[in-house]
C-alpha cells in the first residue's frame, strides 16, 4: 500500500477530523449559535475558534430514517443540529436487528457434540445467502494524514457507511421518542466520557448537523464559560447524580445533599484520550521513560485536599523508593483514592496527628477524575456512612518491605496495595495496558505442555477456524495470549459504521456481528493489542466471496468472542487439562494472585 502524503501543519492539527473544510463552511458556522455569541479574543493563539472549527468540526447531512448515533456504541463527537429534526429512541430502546447487533442463540449440548465432525474443512467458509439484503460495495476511503514514521494501518478510515430504517414511520410509532430541533446539542457526555451511548438517535427528515470531536469540545470548553456552563450543567443533572446514587460511600444521602455535592465536584482529564494511537510506539520506550509520561494526578506526601473518583480510564498506585518509583498497584472505572487519608484527619484524636497522601497517583493512558473537595467529604459523607462503607485506618507506607510472597509464607500481615503478585509483574501489567482487560488470557507456561488442545478447543467452537494465537508477550513464566480482553474501555468499538462490533448487554462480551461487518478495519486498526484480524472469506467451495463492484475478495473481523454461543463458556480454558490458561478479569488481582500461586 503506497504511504499517503505527508501535510506540513502546526503539530496542534497533526490529525484533521476533516482536511476538508472550506473557508466559507467556517465562515457559516461561526455565524450560528453558539459560535457567533463566542468571544474569540478568549481563545489561546495556538487553538483559536476558527482553527478549532475548521479542524474539529464537519457538517453532514443525514436522510430520512439514517441513524445518527446508536445506544451501545463508543463515540468521540458531539452533534449540534443545524436544520431538520432528529428523534431520541426512549428506553427499551430499539430492537437489536435494527442497530445491527448479534442476536445469540446459545447451542445446545447436541448442537455443540455435532461440532466435533460437522464444522466446514475450508478457512472462513461462509453461506453467501447471509449477505444477500445487504449491499456488498466496500466503503471509501480516505487519507487521514498524519506524522512521518505512522505505519499504514493507522493512515485509513472509513468515510460515511450509515444505516437506514426503512420504515421509519413504523417504528417511531412503536417506540417511545422526543424530538431534537435547531440549535440543540446531543451526544456531548458520551464523547468526553468515552462513555457507551445511552439512547439511539434517528433522523426523521433530511437533517443537517455539526459534528464536533472531542478535542473541539475540549478546547471550546476551556475558552467559553457559557459553554463549559451548559456542559457541565448536562453532565451533574443526569450523569453524575446517577452515578453519585449507585456509589455505596453516598447512597446514605438525601437527594438535596447529593445535588450540592454535584454542583462542587471539580471536573480533572489526565493523559491522551486517544492512548490507544501511540500505544504501540509507548511500548517500546524504556520503563523510566513510560513512567515520566504519565501525569501526577496527586503526589505523595501532598495533602489530601480531595477524595478522588475514578470515572474512567486508569491511574497507577505508587511510591517512591530509593530513586525510583515502585508501583503497588493500579485503579480503575469506579475506584476511590484519598479516602482513608481524608478519614483519619476528620477525626477529633488524630488532630494533632494528621496524614498526607500515602501514595503517588499517575494517569495511566487516559484518566477522567472526579475530584471531591475534602470539606465536602467532611460535613456530609462520613457523618452517618454505614461501618461497611466507611473507610479503614491508614496503614502507614514503609520504605522497604519484604518480598508480598515471603510476607503471605510468613502470614504476616498483608498491607492494602499487596495482593500477593510479584511487583515486576504488577508493574508490566500495567505498563502495558493489559489492565484493560475483562478477560485477558493467561498462560502459565511452567504448567503448558504445548500440546494445543485450547487451540483446538477454539476452532471447534468457531467452525474449524480459532479466533486467538498461543503466543504474546511474556511476564515471568505466565504469557499474555494474543486474544481478545474484552476491555474495559473497548477503543476497538470506536467509529464501527454499522455497529457491527458492540458488547453484549447480557454478557459484557465484545462480539461482532458477522453479518453486518463491512470488512472496513477500524476496529482492528483500533485495538491496541493486535487481537483483530481482517479474513477473507469463502463460500462452501473454497471459492472468495467478492464484491461485487470491485471484485476483490470480502473482509470480514474476526476475534475471541469468549465462545458466547456455546454451553460452558470459554472452550480455551475447559480445555486444558493442566490448568495452565485461565480468562481474567485484571480487576481482581487477589484472584489472579490465588490462581499464579496454586
């Protein structure tokens, strides 16, 4: 593949959202609210409002009945209508076959014994009647370009590829809806958050729309107060308040007081939002170097002026020792950091005894934190929290402890941040993101026999073809397999056209629909860990499939769906008869520790 052209810009637009935008589509929306009531003289020199329109935002135009946004997907774009009308599909929401999901249908014990001598000889074979309604032409695709050194894979995307309802009428008819007009805005939370849409939106006419990323919210927000107001004001109203009343620490509190504290909490992003994008060339970096790069959220031995929530993302537990930095453990969506600390200082017999922090608190990757002032904390959390959820003593850090696995032999105490896994492996674990996942595959290869029998497992279950490779990088004797984690922020789920790749509600599996896939590779061009891969596919004779405009052979994405349609759940791990692979959920290191050490 020739390597696109290489544009000298300033290194802010290093990565246009759309090259294309002319002079006079920047001089029409800067004469439209909100933008012509901005204050462009409040806008810094290297990110002016012209530039973050021209750079950050494109105007589309949707038909009767396409879908704009579906619940369940990944988005990094907000959209502000311009003309027309689109309309919110209220919860239940719509059925799974319009937003172009799987619909699974777990075999039963028969079914999956027939496996055994019924699956088809010849790689990827497919019934080409699947495809029949839909259209075989393969997307377009254009050049997004970008630094010297960015291999190929990262230079292409995918231009409009939409759906549409074709009985639109029918279906508003059948589901609850409100309708979206001229200058209002939508989609904002989600694209800040990389939050999972919560509702899908529909264009009941021809609607003309700005669409917005991140980094043009981003910028807006730190330059117009207006702005930041009515976006924040959204977020504490229906995000945040929601998630304040699932948080165990404050569901003891009223309403009323909830809502004071949502109007307090202090909004805070660390890292790169798209960590996912350099995430290949961060691993090659020497360990001091990847630590470096991370933002200090809170330093160790500052005091603790805030509890800290995790909203998402994640952030790597540390202290400093010697000259370095050991890290004991790692947080994510959900975690609290500071509370023990904020804890002992409200109390009346530790006031001439106070603590600071007792750790360090860095971004790993990308981090969104929701910073409760420690006043807050003070006059209206703990008072009245249950004994279950109010924090423990501060265990006090020592600069040098013995080894976490000599200290469980002993059965001494085990301190908070030791869960009983050696620090290198804690420390490779997150340095290379592996943290993520909900399912991540581990090999103990002092156990593996390499006798393949969870290869074989997988490509039974997955009609003679297995969706991962026994190979990966290597922590200590346990390996990191090349299959999908099913992560916890799923970027491979970012910019699918057609919804194809999405988490089952059920489950929490990432799976795609095979049917509905256009073979466009975001998704594998996406994952960081190169658990995608793009095949092409045959019908029942061997032959390729092929388009039928270009003739070139169909693609389609293949991974681990955790074998979502067979009884028993993962047929890797039944498999092997050594106990050697186990699927983990990288947020629970205590089992993960009970598992290494058996």
């Amino acid at each position: 593949m020739a390597k696109a052209v290489v544009i000298q810009r300033p290194q802010r637009w290093d990565n246009p959202f759309d090259p294309d935008v002319s002079d006079a589509d920047v001089d029409r929306l800067m004469s439209m609210e909100p933008f012509c009531s901005m204050d462009e003289a409040k806008f810094p020199a290297s990110a002016p409002l012209r530039e973050v329109i021209r750079n950050d935002m494109r105007l589309l135009v949707f038909e009767k009945g396409e879908i704009i946004i579906r619940e369940g997907d990944y988005g990094t774009s907000a959209f502000l209508v311009v003309s027309g009308q689109a309309r919110v599909i209220l919860p239940p929401g719509l059925p799974h076959a319009l937003l172009g999901r799987l619909e699974i249908e777990r075999k039963g014990v028969f079914a999956a014994l027939r496996q055994l001598w019924s699956n088809d000889p010849l790689p990827e074979a497919r019934d080409p009647a699947r495809y029949d309604s839909l259209s075989q032409a393969r997307p377009k695709w254009s050049a997004v370009f970008s630094q010297e050194g960015q291999d190929d894979s990262q230079i292409l995307k995918t231009e409009e590829a939409r759906v549409l309802l074709p009985d639109l009428e029918k279906v508003l008819e059948q589901h609850k809806n409100v309708t979206l007009g001229p200058g209002q805005m939508f989609g904002e939370i989600a694209a800040l958050t990389r939050s999972a849409r919560t509702t899908s939106i529909i264009a009941d006419q021809k609607t003309e729309l700005v669409e917005i990323r991140r980094t043009g919210i981003r910028d807006i927000r730190r330059s117009n107060d207006e702005f930041r107001e009515h976006v924040d004001k959204l977020y504490r109203e229906n995000s945040l308040l929601a998630h304040l009343r699932q948080t165990p620490e404050f569901k003891h509190l009223e309403d009323e007081k909830l809502t004071s504290i949502t109007d307090r909490i202090l909004f805070e992003t660390y890292g790169d939002f798209d960590w996912h994008i350099s995430y290949k060339r961060l691993v090659q970096q020497d360990s001091s170097e990847r630590l470096a790069g991370e933002p200090t959220i809170v330093s160790e031995g500052a005091y603790p002026d805030g509890l800290l929530m995790i909203r998402s993302g994640f952030a790597r537990v540390s202290h400093r020792i010697n000259n370095g930095e050991k890290t004991v453990r790692y947080i994510g969506a959900g975690a609290m950091f500071g509370f023990e600390e904020i804890a002992h200082n409200a109390r009346p017999e530790n006031e001439a005894d106070p603590v600071v922090y007792q750790y360090s608190l860095r971004s790993v990757g990308y981090t969104d934190v929701l910073r409760v002032p420690t006043t807050i904390i003070e006059e209206l959390v703990l008072p009245g929290i249950a004994a279950e959820f109010a924090p423990g003593p501060v265990e006090r850090r020592h600069e040098v402890r013995p080894h976490s696995f000599e200290r469980r032999k002993k059965g001494t105490k085990k301190l908070p941040d030791d869960v009983g896994i050696d620090s290198s492996i804690v420390e490779n674990l997150v340095e290379n993101r592996f943290i993520n996942g909900t399912q991540t595959m581990l090999i103990d290869l002092d156990r593996c026999v390499r006798c393949d029998a969870c290869v074989d497992a997988c490509a039974k279950g997955h009609n003679n073809n297995p969706r991962f490779i026994r190979h990966g990088r290597k922590l200590d004797h346990f390996m990191v397999a090349n299959a999908c984690m099913h992560c916890t922020d799923p970027v491979c789920m970012i910019g699918c056209p057609t919804g194809a790749i999405h988490r089952n509600e059920q489950t929490g599996n990432v799976v795609i629909n095979d049917v509905t896939c256009i073979g466009c590779g975001t998704c594998a061009s996406n994952c960081p860990y190169d658990n995608i891969r793009m095949v092409e596919i045959r019908d029942k004779q061997g032959n390729f499939i092929r388009d039928k405009v270009t003739g070139a052979p169909i693609l389609k994405s293949t991974k681990c769906d955790l074998c979502i349609d067979q009884p028993g759940g993962p047929a890797c791990q039944r498999a092997c008869p050594h106990d050697a692979l186990r699927r983990t959920d990288m947020a629970e290191l205590e089992t993960l520790a009970r598992w290494m050490q058996r």
